[in-house]
C-alpha cells in the first residue's frame, strides 16, 4: 500500500502500528536523508544549487535551513524535487521489489508526496492508496507543539502542500488520526482486518499472525509477474523522472 498525508497528520503514527503489526515499512523520508549525505551525487547538486548557507557545521546538508527556503519559494521547491524524487522513489522501488521477493506480505510506501510525484498511479495498480487526515486545528497544534516554527511559517508550510480534502478523494481508505493513539491504532487494527478478509472479531494477535507471514516467491507464475512488475515500475519511474525534469526545464 502508498501511505500519505499532510504535514502534521501523523501517517509517522499509523505507519509504527502497522509496523507493530508485521507491515514491512519502506520511508521515504529515511531514504532521503541518505541521499543527501555528504559526498553523494544528490549532495553536490544541491549544494550547488542553494549554495553554503543550507550546510551546519559538518558540511552536512541541514535541513531545516534548506526547509526555510524551499517552502518560501516554489520554483525552488520544484527544482529541490528534481534532484531528489527519482532517486528516493528508485530506491523505495528496489527495496520493494527485494522484499516482494522474500514473499512479504503488506509492503508498505511511507511517503509523504505520493499523489504529488504521481507514484500513487503505480502502487494502485497493485495495491491501495491509504492517507491519513486530521483536522486542521489538531494538525496545528501538533506542529506547533511539535517543531520550533512560528506559527505563520507552520501556516505557510501547511499552504504550500496538496489540502487532505483532495487526497482523501484519491484514496482507497482514509485512516482519521484525529482522536486518541488508541483510536487511531484500533482503525489501523479495523483496517487490515478488511484488507486481509479476516473476520471482523479477529484478535491483534489473530491479525498479526497473518500479515507478517511471508510466502518466499517459488513458483513460474509468481516469477512472471515479478518480471512484469519490474519493467512497469521501471517504466513509472522514467516517466516520473522525465515529468519532473520538464516541469524544471521548461
């Protein structure tokens, strides 16, 4: 499954129970973060294109510095998605494929701008679409409570990306984290049960059991569709890459 949402949302949360319950996670957060590691290839684009004022004091890229940035001004937002996109959505796609090898049974795409690079048109060819939304004022809070941003650069954060409203209407499931953890853990809990056509009293543990069974790939028919799914992910990724390097260069 594609898991998304917005900036304060919690998808963080839903993507640890599904964890806790035997989902193998893929973050692209994680994967981006080593990308822009000293040294890489992704490292030295931006560099060059934002210059030494987004380094801290080991000549890493911070973060927060290049946040500031980006989120005050789009066509730089744009041009720091180029150089990271295809290689973050590559990667989740080879970690994908590895574990869809070793018979995994819920894989889980953690990514925070699924439908924006337009991923989410692969992984529902296969799979489902889940965002997890929140109500504006809880989101708010969390972020304010959160991180050490006013709350006019939290609201400038918050504008510059897609609304809930319009994920949730590409959606498969929407998962609402706007209550308690417990609240949020039992939709979690309802929703894998309806996924995996488990009866609706199952227990956590009944439910576990089932999604962290693997079922290692041995047979032709299972060998052609990883082939198939190898060239048409390989195929998405080109054109994701091709979309955004136009959108940048036009």
């Amino acid at each position: 499954i594609g898991l998304t949402g917005t900036i304060g949302s919690g998808k963080s949360t839903v993507s640890t129970f599904l964890s806790s319950y035997g989902a193998y996670i893929i973050d692209a957060d994680q994967i981006s973060h080593q990308i822009i590691l000293k040294g890489t290839s992704a490292y030295n684009e931006i560099l060059a294109e934002f210059g030494q004022e987004i380094l801290d004091h080991d000549r890493e890229i911070d973060r927060k510095a290049l946040g500031e940035v980006i989120f005050a001004n789009q066509e730089k937002r744009k041009k720091l998605n180029s150089i990271i996109h295809h290689r973050v959505i590559k990667e989740m796609l080879r970690k994908a494929f590895e574990q869809f090898l070793l018979g995994t049974q819920l894989l889980v795409l953690d990514v925070p701008l699924l439908i924006e690079t337009g991923l989410h048109r692969l992984i529902r060819v296969f799979g489902k679409i889940v965002v997890v939304k929140v109500d504006e004022d809880t989101q708010l809070q969390r972020l304010l409570s959160r991180d050490s941003l006013s709350e006019e650069h939290i609201r400038q954060r918050m504008a510059s990306q897609m609304s809930i409203a319009e994920k949730c209407k590409i959606a498969s499931h929407v998962i609402d984290n706007s209550g308690s953890k417990l609240e949020t853990e039992q939709h979690v809990l309802n929703f894998l049960k309806d996924l995996f056509y488990l009866d609706p009293d199952s227990s956590p543990i009944e439910v576990k059991k089932v999604v962290s069974k693997k079922e290692p790939f041995i047979n032709f028919g299972r060998i052609f569709l990883m082939a198939a799914t190898a060239v048409f992910f390989a195929v998405g990724v080109g054109a994701i890459w091709k979309i955004s390097s136009n959108e940048n260069n036009p």
